[in-house]
C-alpha cells in the first residue's frame, strides 16, 4: 500500500472533468478520478495494478518518459499519443506527464480525435494565406478579360460546335470565379439561432440522394435524445454536405450519419460539460497516405477535378462553433468527427 494518501479521496480531484490518473514509484497505477476512468471504459478498480507503461499502444514513448533519469521535475507533455483503451479501439489524447512526491508520477491526459500531424490551422502560415489572396486579385483580372472576350466572340460566330467551346468557356470561367471569390470574401459570421441537428442532417441527406441516387446506402444512426443548440443551421449543413460529398466521390457504397451526447469534453484548451458528437462514417477508398497531413489546408485535394475547399470549409465551420473536425481514414473505413460544443440556454438562464 502506498505511503502517501491517496488523491483517490481527493473531491477537487474527482470533480475535475480532465482525466487524471496516478502511479506508485514502481510506475503501477495506484489510483485515478472519475473522468479517466469514464473516459478510458474501465471501473476504476479494475485499473489499479497495471502498469502505466501498459498505455501505451504506440511507439514505446511513454515508456521512454518513465524511464529518464535526473533531477529535472518539470511536467513533460507528450502529443498525439496512442491508448490501449478497454473496447479494443485506441484512443488518442495529449499527455501531461509531471512526478509526484512518492517517486511515482502523475498522468493528465487531454482527449483528442486520431489526427495525423498537428492543428491544420497551425500549419498554415500568415505567408501563405496572404500569398493565396495576392493570387486571387491577380485572378480576378485575367478571367473578367475571358469572360469579356468570350462574349464578343458567342455575337461572331453562329455554328453550334463553336458555340459550344464558347459555352464550355463560358462555365469554366464562372466556377474559376466562384473559387477566386470564396478565397477572397469567406462568409461574414452570422448570430447563432436555435437548431435541430437532425433537421440540418436531412437536408444533407435529400441533396446526397439526389446526387448518389442508388449507387449509395444512407443511412441514419441518430440519438433522439438530442435538444436543440445554438448555431449556424446553413453553414453546418454545408460543412457536412461537403463531408458526405468526399464521402460519395471517394467510391463509398455507405454512408453512415451518427449524432450522439458526450459529457465532459474538452476542446482545444476549453472543457465543455455536454457536447454534440456527429460522425460520417464510409466506406470508400480512404484518404491518400500523401495528403494526411495536409488535407484541412486550402487547394489540397485527392481529385484532379476537386477544388481542395471543402474540407477547409468544413473545418472553418467547426471553428466558428468553437467545435473540431477530426478524422481517422484506412481503404474501407474513414470516420470524420465534428464535435460541437452544446451551450444550452435554461429557462432559468434566458430570464
């Protein structure tokens, strides 16, 4: 038995909604609070006894961790690491790793969604968002001289082949400029009004049968239990329409939609005690090893004929809800997982 009390007993602790958990000097866990317990799939109980290196299911670094020498007492923070979690499915979190005065060591984990790489929003420079504007006013001349001179052309010439060039000329400078204006104007933010998610979920699903027909399965999978919340109804549903859209053009057959409550989330650097949970599961090809890491960065596409905005978009959105867009993607199963945070307003709170 251990020779110091246990935070186990410790109500600040138990009350915290980041997981905690904690070892012995031998690096046995010897306790852990309500919130890593719930969010690791096991009765507290059951966790004593193993070892906290047994967590790792990654690249062996928590064990490395455990094993440095030295004085230095200063928390270590480790990234994007692996779980062993109960169900059989890993799970990734930040860990916040600092020793503790038996000699054993404290364990602050940070859930997060799989992701490869770091935030995408940290990837992208100032630099190169400028240089995408730069290059969109530079666009805007040249295709208003196309536009221009296709149009004296369409009064010079009364063939049909002709007339379909210049009709071909006509829509590819159209949807240049819709692209060149979505870089240079993104929609202004609007006041968040009252939504039903699943009401948002079947107008993406009337536009995907419309565009799949038969060649795709839809399929629902939401929790009734789910109140209204504040946010952007259009802008959600174009986040997720542009979702399932990656979905279908990536050779999926299914397409599942699934809406659930989470309890005690955290995002970024915020905890939230009740969230929104939407998934869009399928089964196409996956995404491309080479585009990981890039993918949510604008113009990166696995389409030749993709504009690489949709799921720059889509992130945009999740943003603007203080919310995040993650994936996990193998040929066959790719889930993207947007969490919402839900700010519910009480009867109480609105007088």
């Amino acid at each position: 038995m251990p020779s110091d009390p246990q935070p186990a007993t410790d109500l600040s602790l138990d009350s915290l909604t980041t997981p905690l958990a904690w070892s012995d000097g031998t690096g046995v866990l010897s306790g852990c609070n309500t919130a890593f317990s719930r969010w690791f799939g096991i009765g507290a109980r059951r966790l004593l006894g193993w070892p906290l290196a047994g967590l790792d299911a990654g690249d062996g670094r928590l064990a490395l961790a455990l094993a440095r020498e030295g004085g230095d007492e200063a928390p270590l923070r480790m990234r994007r690491m692996r779980l062993r979690y109960a169900d059989g499915e890993d799970r990734f979190a930040d860990l916040w790793l600092s020793r503790r005065d038996n000699g054993g060591w404290l364990l602050e984990a940070h859930p997060v969604d799989e992701f490869p790489g770091d935030d995408p929003a940290l990837l992208l420079p100032s630099a190169l968002s400028a240089s995408l504007k730069g290059l969109a006013h530079e666009l805007r001349n040249p295709l208003a001289g196309l536009k221009g001179a296709s149009q004296l052309l369409a009064r010079r010439v009364d063939d049909a082949d002709s007339r379909e060039l210049i009709g071909l000329i006509d829509s590819e400078v159209e949807r240049l400029t819709g692209l060149v204006d979505r870089l240079l104007t993104p929609a202004p933010p609007r006041p968040h009004t009252p939504l039903n998610i699943h009401a948002v979920l079947e107008r993406v699903l009337r536009l995907a049968e419309a565009d799949a027909g038969w060649a795709v399965r839809l399929v629902r999978d939401y929790d009734p239990s789910l109140p209204e919340f504040a946010g952007d109804a259009d802008r959600l549903m174009q986040a997720v329409w542009n979702l399932v859209r990656n979905a279908i053009e990536a050779g999926a057959t299914h397409v599942h939609l699934r809406t659930r409550i989470e309890h005690g989330v955290r995002i970024a650097d915020a905890a939230h005690p009740i969230a929104l949970r939407l998934e869009i599961i399928d089964d196409g090809r996956g995404v491309p090893e080479e585009l990981a890491e890039q993918l949510f960065l604008p113009l990166v596409s696995g389409r030749a004929e993709g504009s690489g905005l949709g799921l720059a978009l889509a992130q945009q959105v999740s943003r603007e809800h203080r919310g995040s867009l993650a994936y996990r993607s193998r040929p066959g199963h790719t889930v993207f997982t947007l969490l919402l945070p839900m700010h519910i307003e009480t009867e109480e709170g609105s007088a």
